[in-house]
C-alpha cells in the first residue's frame, strides 16, 4: 500500500492529475436546488454539492434531477454546481464554495496529499468502470499495433492517463510520461475536442472515459480493450464521493442524510436502468443544452456501473501505479476514507458495508 509520507513533485501538480497543468473547468457558480426543500431542517440551512456534467456522474445527475438527494434533506437545501475540470472542484473544496464533491480518484488523492491530509476525505463511491481503448481500426488491429501509435488521454496525469502509461509498461514498452514521447505517442488532448482529432487524423486512438469512447466509436473506431478487463472483479473506481473535513465534522447529520439519499439513487437506478438512463440525459440537456444520442448514450450507459463501493483498493493500486510511472512520489493516504457514514446508511437500507482498504480514519 502506499504509506510513506513523501511529498508530490514538485513539476506543476494539480488536484486533476498528477504532474498535470491545471485546467480552470468551468463552475455555474452555484445552481438551483432542484426541488424545493421541505419538512425539518437539519444542522445547516443547505448543502452545496459539486458534480461534472458526465455520465460517470450519474448517481448526482439522477439524484439531483429525480429530487432523491433533496427529499432525504428534509429542509435543508441542495445547492449543486457543476464543473469541468478536477481542478476547480477541488479549488472549490478547499474555499467552501462547495460542501460535497463527486469526482475522480486521481483529484481525490491529489487534494488529499497537498493539503498533508487536511482538506477532504472520500466518503462513498459512485461509480465503476466506464473507460476504453478505442482506435482507428485501420490503423490499429491488435492491441501490439498500439506501439508506434498517437493515443489520446484526457489530461497528464488524470485517472486515465495514469491507467495507459500503466498498461504501456506492463506491454515492456517505454514512454517519457510528462513529454508522453516513446514507443507510444500518448497525447494529452481534452475530451471536449478529442473527437474531432480522431476524425481528422491526429491520433489513433484514445483510452478515455464515457461518454467520449462511445462517441469515438460513433465515428467509426473501435472498442480495442475496456480497462474493467485489467482490474478484479472488473471493478474500478472511476467516480468517488468527497467531503470537507470541517463540513464532515460541523454538520456530521447532513453528510449522512447526504449517503442516505445516494444510497437510495444507486438502488433505484439500478432497479430501473432505462428510466435513470433518460433521467440523466435529461439532466445532461439542462447543464449542456445538449442530450447525447443514442448511438452514443446506449452503449456508454452500459459500461458504467453506479455503485456505493469506493472501492478503495483500486484507489490504492491507481496511485501505486502513478509512483511507477514517475508522476507521484509515494504518498501517505492514510486516513483518506471515512466510510462510517455510508456504512450506516447501508446498513439501514439492509445493505452490507463496505471496506476502506486499511485507509480510514482510526
């Protein structure tokens, strides 16, 4: 596991990824609750929740627009904002713009280690899997062609970037990870425009979340490996639920009401896949004026699996695998989870409680 207390590189890390420049993403400033609050008020007047406009963000999608997370808070009220980049969220973590935060592993590690351990701690999972190597099946037919080739990942160092350079060296193959020069050509290019780049030929491929694989695939490429093949289980934790220290532990009663209601949205997406499936596209409308089509919603909804399971240990493995690839210096994530909360939900729902991996707060 990865104990010793070092510090981050020092080469411009950020909370998105390791090594990363910071991308600024983009915050509504705050929204709307999306339903009104009513009936008893817990220990604060609101909660504000910080989530990406991203399928891999389903359970705040849903939970937000179904008004589930409302309804468990009674009278207190939802405040959620949106963001684009872990960066800002994470910005936003630390300066109580926001009280709760959905996103990836990598942020996640990255605000814990810069702040010596003080600022967050992951207090739920969301969701699992959801990424692929797709390429131009002209190009690339087996996964050996990758060697030679330009593959795009969303960002230096971000969670799937980490995961490529990986799997290049467990391949034997070597690449500079900041240049991303070697026998591979990893290419650092946003999801927002990776599309276009694959049309116009400057990259062969792209290892990338959903729903950007299955617009790749959209234009004609091909799935080559879904990452969930590499892990146990084929589980992975692609999305986790985070809290601010001071907001765990000032307003402990609403972190919980919080994990109640994700608890009980996971349960109902999972129990009526097709209704969450729309009822997530139509929050993507709302927050990006545009719903996917479904040629590319269908087989993106597929791949991701919601779940309340942090799945801690491939949190662990993920950073483990960052230090490898020189983006990390070993860090102490000691005492990153606390998943006493969610364990209590869960088990008022019936449901058996999870595992921090031996990372929790003693």
């Amino acid at each position: 596991m990865a104990t010793a207390a070092l510090p981050l590189l020092a080469v411009a890390l950020t909370a998105c990824g390791y090594g990363s420049k910071s991308d600024s993403g983009d915050s509504d400033g705050g929204g709307e609750a999306k339903s009104a609050a009513h009936g008893k008020k817990l220990s604060a007047d609101a909660v504000k929740i910080g989530y990406f406009p991203n399928l891999t963000h389903a359970t705040a999608l849903v939970g937000v627009e179904k008004g589930l997370i409302q309804k468990e808070l009674g009278g207190t009220t939802v405040k959620p904002s949106t963001f684009n980049a872990g960066p800002s969220e994470i910005e936003a973590l630390n300066s109580h713009s926001i009280d709760i935060g959905f996103i990836g592993p990598s942020p996640a590690i990255n605000g814990y280690t810069q702040s010596q351990g003080k600022s967050l701690r992951i207090i739920g999972g969301s969701a699992s899997g959801g990424v692929k190597l797709v390429v131009n099946p002209k190009k690339i037919k087996s996964l050996g062609d990758v060697k030679g080739k330009k593959i795009a990942t969303p960002q230096l160092g971000n969670t799937q970037d980490v995961a490529f350079l990986n799997w290049i060296s467990e391949k034997g193959w070597k690449v500079d990870a900041q240049s991303g020069k070697g026998d591979v050509s990893v290419v650092r290019t946003d999801n927002k425009i990776t599309p276009d780049a694959y049309k116009s030929g400057d990259i062969d491929g792209a290892w990338v979340p959903e729903p950007t694989a299955s617009k790749l695939v959209a234009e004609g490429a091909k799935v080559l490996l879904d990452e969930s093949d590499l892990w146990p289980d084929k589980k992975f934790v692609i999305t986790n639920m985070i809290v601010s220290q001071k907001f765990l532990k000032d307003h402990p009663d609403v972190v919980e009401a919080v994990l109640r209601s994700t608890v009980k949205t996971n349960k109902w997406i999972n129990a009526n896949p097709q209704e969450a499936k729309a009822s997530a596209n139509a929050a993507l409308k709302k927050l990006s004026g545009k719903a996917l089509p479904a040629d590319v919603l269908d087989p993106a909804w597929k791949s991701i699996e919601v779940t309340d399971d942090p799945l801690a240990s491939t949190l662990d493995s993920e950073a483990e695998h960052a230090v490898k690839a020189n983006l990390l210096k070993k860090p102490d994530l000691n005492g990153i989870y606390d998943l006493r909360p969610l364990n209590k939900a869960l088990k008022a729902e019936g449901a058996s409680p999870v595992d921090d991996a031996g990372l929790g707060v003693k």
